[in-house]
C-alpha cells in the first residue's frame, strides 16, 4: 500500500510537470481527480499513521485536494481559470473544503471500527459459537456417514468455511489506536487479545507481527516510566518481554524479503538495547544510580538555592524604608524567579525518570509545599506515597511532619478558607497582567489582519504594475507602426501612378506586416486597458474628395479603428485596381484620409497614448510607495495608541506591585523574624537529611545585582522594543518599493522616449520625398517648414537622450543593454528577423553601418539630415498624363542619396529601438517579480517574527510577571495568618485584595 501510495506520488508530479503542457489540459485535470480520489481512498481505509491527529489532517487535505481538483476542472472547462485572482479562490476553498474532509475522515475512522468492533463480537457471540459446535457434532455422528462406502468417505472434499473476525491484517492495527486515549491495564489485555487472533487468522503475513511488536514496545515504555500507577508493573513488563520475544521467534520462520528482515534485526537491537532501562525488578533502579545521583544533586542544589531565595526575600522585606530598599528586594525576587524556574524543570525530570523511589515523592511534595506554596499538590504526591510505602522510616517521618506543619497550609476549615482566599487575591493581582495581555493578543491580531489585507492589495499593484509592462513592449511600437503604416501608403499610391512595381511592393508587405501587427498584437494588447480620453487634438476625415472634417478631441483608440478600416479596404482593393483607373482610385476617400493627416497629426495621438503607459507603470509604482506609506503611518499612529494603553496597564499593575509592599511594610517585624527562622531551619532539615555535602548554597545577592533595575521597573521598555519591533516588521515588506521605484521609471520613461527615435526619422524621411516632390494636388504645402520642425525635434529628443534627461538613465546605465554598445551587428526582434536577409548594401549603406551601435548610426543618420536640409535639393514635377515619364521622376527621387540611406538605415533604428523595448519590457517583469517574491518572503519572515517577538518579548515578560506575582503572594501566606489580624489594612488587603 505505501509503494502503491508513493507511486501515486509520483504520478502526480509527473502529471503536474509533463502533462500541462500537453493541449489535452483536462486530460490533465481529470488524471488529478483519479488520483486524488485513490490517495483518499487508500488513506482512509488504511489510517496509517498512529496518531488520530494527523490521520484525520491528512485525510482532510486529500479530501480538500479532490474538491480542489473538481473545482479547477470546472474552471479550466468554463474558461474561468483566466482570471487574476483564481489562485485565492482556489487557496480559500481548500481552507473551506479542509474542515468538512476533517470530519468525514472522523466518521470513516468511527464507522469502520464499529464495523470491526460489530464482526468480532458477532464471530465471539455465545449463541453463534454453540450453533458451530452444534453443527461440528452433527457432522461427526451423521448416520448417513455409516451407510457409506470406504472410498466414498476417503474422496469426498467437504469445505469448511472458518469465521474470520478481520477481513485483512491491518484492521487489528486499525482498531487498536484507541490506545492513545486509553492507557488503562484492561486496554492493553485487549490490544493483546487483538492482535493474536489476527495472528491466528493471517500467520503468514510478517506485517501484523510487526505492528503487534511496535504496539508492545510502546506499552512496555509506558508502564515502565509511569509503574507507580500500576500495581504489578514488574510482572506486566515482563510477560509483555515474553510475548515480544516469541514475536521475534515467529517473525524469523516466515519468508522475509530485505526490507523485512532489516526491520526484524532492527527490532532484535531496540528489544536488547531497552531491557537495561526498564524496571525488570525492584533492584533495576541501581542500573541507573549514577544518573539517579546527578540529578538529584541538581535537584537538591536548586531546592536549597530556592528556600535560600525566600529567606533573602524575607530579610529584604523587614527593612523597607525606601524605594532604594524597594528596588533591592525586586531584585532578589528576580533571582528567585530565575532559580525556580530551573528548579521545576529539573523535579520534572526527577520526577518523570525516578518517581517510583519513595525519596522523590517526598522531596517534590515539600518543595510543591514549602517553596511553590501549593499544598493541594503536595496532598497528592503523599498519597501516592502513602498507597505505594511498605515501612515508613519513623526518623525522616517526624521530620518531615515538622518541615511540612512549617508552611501552617494543611488540614482544616481555616486552610480550606485560606487557600481560597489565596485564589481570590491572586486573581485580582494578576487582572491587570491578563488584560494586558489580551490587548497585546488583540495587537498581534490587527497586526496580521492588516499584514494580510496590505499584501492582499501589494500583489495586485504587482500584478497590474506586470500587466501594464507587457503592454509597454508593444504600445512603444505604436507612432513608429503609424508613421510607417502613412508613409507605405503614401509610397503605395505613388508608385501605383508612376507603375514602379519593386519598392512599390515593397512597401506593400510591409503594409500588410504592420497591418497583421495592429490587429494581432497591439488592438488586443491595449483593448482591455484602452482609454477614452481625449488629448486635445485633432485629425481629419473626410467624405469624399470635396468634403473634409476636422473632428478634434478625438481618442486615439478611435482613430485606430477608423485607419484599421481603411488599411483593410486599401490591401483588398491594391490586387484589383486596373492602371488606368490610378487617377480615380488615388482621389477615393481611404487615400485621401492619410494624406490630410500625414503632416503629424496621427503622431502627437499615439505618442500621448505611449504617455499612457508611462502613467499607468508609474501610477502602479507610486501606489506601491503610497501603500508603504500608508502602512507606516498606520503603524506609527497604531505604535502610539498602543502604547498608551499598554502604559496605563503597566501602571496599574505596578500601582498593584506597589501595593504588595506596602502590605510587607505592615507586617510585624516578630512574625517576618519567625518566618525567616522556619526556612533557616528547612534548608538545615533538607541538607542533613539528603545532601552529601554540609554547606548551604547561595543566591548570587551582590551590589551589582541587587542595585540594577528591577523586572518589573524594565516592563515598559521591554514592551516598548516590542513594539517598535512590530512596527518595523510590519513596515518593512512595503518599503523595498523604494530600492527599484526610481530605476523602473527611469527605464520607462528612457524606453518610451528611444522608441520615438524610428517614429521622427521615419516622418522626417517622408517629409524629405514630399519636399522633392512637387504635388500639389495630393499633399498640402509647407512641407519644408515641417521638416524643418520635426528635425529640430529629432535633433533635441536625441541630445536630451544622451545627456539623461528621460528618467536620469542612459542605455549604459543597464546591463542588460549593454550588449549593444559593440558592433552588435543586425538588431531585430523576432518579428522582424527576416529583414537581416533582405538588406542591400551600397556605398553609403554599407555593413559597418548597419552592425554598428545605435548612437553611431543616429550619429550618421543627423549628419546625413543636417547636410539634406543645408544643401538646397531639386524639386521634381509630376506629370500625371505620362506614366513613364512620372515612373523615372518617382525612381530619381528614390534613389537621392539621403532618401535611399534613409529607406534603408530606418529598419536598423526601428530594430535597435524594438529590441530595447523587449530586453528592457523582460528585465523590468524579472526585477518586479524578484521584489515581489522578496516582500512576499519577507512578509512571511516577518509574520513568523512577530510570533516570535510576541513570544519573546511581551509573552516571556507577561508570564515572569506572573510568576512573580504569585511569588509574592505565595510569600503573604506563607507567613501565619495571626499576622494579618494585627493591622485592619493587611485584613482588609488579604480578603478584598485593597489596602484601603
């Protein structure tokens, strides 16, 4: 069953790894139903595991597992799983489909015991078993036997079916785990009785020998550490050492593979190694004798320095004149505290490995009486002693009845009456502690509440931060695909006049390539994140040849859809058009709607909607330090409420601690002076009777000491560190906003502003064919002043590049970019690889050119500018009645040097500006997810830590509080209640907990 469970395992990771990334996805979900439902299944008819605990927590997250499991197929098979925030849903309904798992594995586990408990007493019921006899007999005495043959009787098969009280091995181990709750004698008869009439049932089966085996090995521990409870302790272990024995014997004639025959020398060598630990016989405790001296010594030492403790304490409180004296006995009090601390983890051990000797029984139940002031608890350990003592030592006897009768808290009404008093003034000095400690609890609460809520939110910035990034490679590309889808077009209806076919069909492809990228990549990219708004400019549309519109205020995402309508119209009718209806077709409204709006006006549009992806990546940055600052001033403000609250309840329990002492100051010096003698005399009782060694041992009570600052007087320091601690811890995860924030806007706004860099070129490049052109007809005049214009712009957006005037970063500034600042050779993205073949070099647009870094080639491309626009150009006429005359100006004007070196060199600065976007787009998503996976581990680091510093810093210091509360007033009633009746105010202090 475990190799089977195992290999389940392992199918599910496979599963997990290999088969999600196959397209059958709910073949993959249905492959995890299988077998979630196998892992439960096997789980709950087996219950593996000995604890009740874990086995209903296990089956539980199978169960939460299998509805998990169902669940994400449903969304997987209704496309639901798309959404950001399924994975919480997916993480709430396991915590939801947790507690109902839970309480089904308890209903499996108690029906199926029931079922075993019904088949056993069914199988041992008096009247079915004297029916079996019966039916035994009759067989034997049958008359019919007598009138067979010999050789019927010898060949005929009769089958006996044998009543079975298991239907498998393991259900004797299945139903023994009530053990865990029931560690009486009667239960372990009967786990006994079990498993041998398992063995009698399955005798082959080396697995049942071995659970019986491990079930005998903890029994025989249990009874041999606690054999004061039971009263034939040293018989019951030592017939249970038969048993076990036997089990070994029988395990080795059975057929072992090596697992088993492992387990079974494994078993052999715990068998041998824990018989001299056991308690075999009432002189096995000389085994451990020197164990037994240390720590008793340990326990002596401790014992003595604690009644030492109280006795310095009760000469401290004789003499208290002052907040110096004052501050003194806080001190020793802070000592005692620490000593009996040590001094109860030490009896526990003491008490748990040697409570069978009489000696350690009597030495717990007088420190249980005179040192911890609790004589409830030290009745009983007499008791036991007194059940278990065969002869009493009559010397110790008298000694022990004076040390006792000392504490004056045994027997009669009066100490019933006290020891309710006692409880009723502790609870009130202590109320304080309790309340403030529950506002410490209600702290730590808040604390995680909002700790979960702010990572709740810190997330889904991160998430749409991410989102806003991947958008930020493609919408960069927007005025540089614009501008190239105006200028194709423009080409296209020129070359289609003049009848060139080779550029023309050039930029025909490249229509068609932009065209696909519009509608596959950016329109479904900023679809879901487009906006509305409008930039206060305006384009022209128009109706027909005569009738125009400026339409201002129009959003980009609206002129977009207009250009996609009349590409799309443009691609299907460039196939079809007849050359002689050129003239017709260049005056239809699709051309004529780019031409009106080529002088940069579809430019500044998508450059604003590039601004808007700036502001939506910056936006989410700043809403991550505007989180930070939100959970720091709420910290601050929630650190100083806090801590008032927690000053005014540390006020009042040191006002309570205050009051204490004023009660020691009431009580007469005469019974102070008794109640040190009477410890005097216990420490002597305690070290003639059991110490080796005639020397008292000493609290540490020096100057330095006893003059340092007390517990209690360190209490608001302590609590204030905590706080301050959980201010920081809850802080801190948000704050490394600030540690990326400056270069994750630098590298956008850099990003944004370097993709403008193909946009201007290229309108500048058009601009320079329009002004060697003279068409009137079909483009406005001006163009030189907007050439002009845009080369200024172009000439400024590169100096301020360069001198880190967009985000204060430059491409050196990042190292993922610094692979292009050597001859990095052709630089495309993956959609444009294919024009690393397609190039022509000619003597101005050589190789060196085009492999060389960006800067070189802007460096080039200006210098190339500059001299276009100095130098006056020829202006060239079209004539549009003679087609070849109109093709050999068109193929002039291409092939001006400035013009070719331009249609050539504006891929190698789309390219360079493209792949920058996408190595910056990855590296900006890496260093957000890393920050993000950071504050989420820190946020969990920081959870953890403020469990620990509540622990640590406000838990440990409440409980010392508390300890030494109950130090204090086990002291008041240590001393005789006569002294009380001497002053009103003490009276009135012991039974209504107020001086006054």
């Amino acid at each position: 069953m475990k190799i089977f469970h195992k290999s389940l395992i392992l199918l599910e990771i496979i599963n997990s790894k290999v088969i999600l990334f196959y397209p059958l996805k709910l073949l993959s979900y249905i492959i995890t139903i299988v077998i979630a439902v196998l892992l439960w299944y096997y789980h709950t008819k087996a219950q593996p595991y000995f604890s009740l605990l874990i086995n209903n927590f296990n089956g539980a997250m199978y169960f939460s597992f299998i509805c998990v499991s169902i669940e994400s197929f449903i969304f997987e098979y209704t496309n639901l799983n798309k959404w950001d925030s399924v994975f919480i849903i997916y993480f709430i309904s396991a915590i939801i489909f947790y507690i109902p798992g839970y309480f089904i594995n308890k209903l499996i586990y108690k029906h199926k015991c029931n079922k075993i408990i019904t088949k056993i007493e069914k199988v041992f019921n008096k009247q079915n078993i004297i029916d079996r006899l019966r039916e035994e007999l009759d067989e034997r005495y049958n008359e019919d036997n007598l009138n067979k043959s010999l050789d019927t009787i010898v060949y005929e098969k009769k089958i006996y079916k044998k009543e079975k009280c298991f239907r498998s091995y393991e259900e004797a181990t299945y139903l023994s785990k009530f053990i865990l709750y029931n560690r009486t004698k009667e239960s372990f008869t009967l786990i006994i009785s079990l498993f041998k009439q398992c063995i009698n049932e399955y005798r082959r089966a080396p697995y049942v020998y071995i659970d019986f085996w491990l079930y005998l090995h903890s029994i025989r521990c249990f009874i041999s550490k606690n054999n004061i409870f039971y009263e034939d302790a040293i018989s019951e272990i030592n017939y249970i050492n038969k048993i076990m024995d036997r089990i070994l014997y029988n395990l080795t004639n059975l057929e072992l593979n090596l697992k088993l025959k492992y387990l079974v020398y494994f078993m052999s060598f715990c068998n041998e190694m824990d018989k001299p630990q056991l308690i075999t016989s009432k002189d096995s405790v000389n085994a451990n004798n020197f164990e037994l001296k240390l720590i008793k010594n340990q326990v002596l030492d401790y014992h003595i320095k604690s009644l030492h403790g109280i006795q310095n304490f009760g000469n401290a409180i004789k003499n208290l004149n002052g907040q110096i004296e004052i501050n003194s006995a806080q001190n020793i009090y802070d000592e005692s505290i620490k000593v009996l601390i040590l001094a109860e983890k030490s009896y526990a051990l003491y008490v748990n490995k040697f409570g069978y000797l009489r000696e350690t029984l009597q030495l717990y139940s007088l420190f249980l009486n005179n040192v911890m002031g609790n004589p409830e608890q030290s009745d009983e350990f007499l008791n036991i002693l007194s059940n278990n003592e065969v002869e009493a030592n009559d010397k110790k006897g008298k000694k022990y009845e004076k040390s006792e009768g000392i504490s004056s808290l045994k027997g009669g009404d009066s100490s019933k009456r006290k020891r309710i008093l006692k409880k009723n003034l502790l609870s009130k000095c202590q109320k304080p502690l309790y309340n403030f400690y529950k506002k410490g609890q209600y702290l730590l609460l808040l604390a995680m509440i909002l700790g979960i809520i702010f990572n709740f939110i810190n997330v889904n910035i991160y998430s749409t931060i991410e989102s806003h990034l991947e958008t930020m490679y493609i919408g960069y590309q927007a005025p540089y695909i614009i501008s190239r889808v105006k200028s194709d077009i423009r080409y296209i209806s020129v070359g289609m006049a003049a009848n060139e076919t080779k550029f023309t069909s050039e930029c025909v492809e490249d229509l068609k390539n932009n065209f696909k990228f519009l509608k596959n990549s950016y329109i479904p990219s900023i679809y879901d994140r487009h906006s509305l708004d409008k930039f206060n400019l305006y384009t022209v549309d128009c109706y027909s040849k005569y009738t125009i519109e400026e339409t201002y205020d129009q959003n980009y995402f609206q002129n977009l859809m207009r250009i996609m309508k009349y590409i799309t119209k443009i691609l299907d009718k460039y196939d079809k058009i007849s050359l002689s209806d050129i003239k017709n077709y260049l005056d239809e409204r699709m051309f004529i709607f780019f031409r009106l709006n080529a002088n940069g006006k579809f430019g500044e549009l998508f450059i604003k909607s590039t601004d808007l992806i700036v502001s939506y990546v910056t936006g989410g940055v700043n809403n991550l330090i505007k989180l930070a600052i939100i959970s720091s001033i709420i910290t601050i403000i929630s650190f100083i409420l806090a801590f008032m609250i927690s000053n005014a309840s540390i006020n009042d329990y040191q006002k309570q601690i205050s009051e204490i002492f004023e009660v020691f100051k009431l009580i007469p010096k005469d019974y102070l002076n008794k109640f040190i003698e009477n410890y005097g005399e216990q420490i002597d009782e305690i070290i003639e009777d059991y110490s080796s060694n005639d020397t008292t041992q000493h609290i540490d009570m020096s100057d330095e000491k006893t003059n340092k600052k007390s517990s209690t007087g360190k209490l608001k320091k302590y609590i204030f560190i905590y706080f301050g601690i959980v201010t920081i811890l809850f802080t801190l995860p948000y704050l490394f906003v600030f540690i990326f924030q400056s270069k994750m806007k630098g590298m956008v706004i850099y990003l944004k502003h370097s993709s403008l860099r193909p946009y201007y070129a290229n309108t500048i490049g058009l601009l320079a064919f329009e002004s060697l052109i003279k068409d009137n007809i079909y483009f406005n005049k001006g163009t030189h002043g907007l050439l002009n214009d845009y080369s200024t712009t172009f000439h400024t957006l590169e100096k301020n590049i360069k001198a880190r005037k967009y985000g204060g970063v430059y491409i050196t500034d990042f190292d993922i970019l610094k692979q292009f600042l050597n001859a990095p050779g052709c630089v495309r993205s993956e959609r444009l690889r294919y024009q690393c073949d397609q190039r022509e070099f000619d003597e101005n647009y050589n190789e060196e050119v085009a492999g060389s870094t960006l800067n070189f080639i802007m460096t080039e491309y200006n210098n190339r500018l500059n001299e276009f626009i100095n130098n006056e150009q020829q202006q060239y006429e079209i004539d549009y009645t003679n087609r070849e005359n109109f093709r050999k100006t068109y193929e002039t004007i291409l092939s001006q040097p400035f013009l070719a070196f331009h249609n050539k060199i504006i891929h190698d600065i789309a390219g360079h500006a493209m792949i920058y976007n996408e190595l910056g787009k990855e590296f900006l998503i890496n260093n957000l997810f890393k920050y993000e996976r950071i504050t989420f581990y820190v946020h969990i680091g920081s959870s953890i830590l403020l469990f620990l510093s509540f622990n640590i810093l406000f838990l440990r210091q409440i409980r010392n509080q508390l300890r030494i509360v109950d130090f204090l007033i086990n002291i008041l009633f240590l001393i005789p209640m006569e002294a009380y009746q001497s002053s009103s105010n003490l009276k009135n202090f012991i039974e209504h907990g107020k001086l006054n």
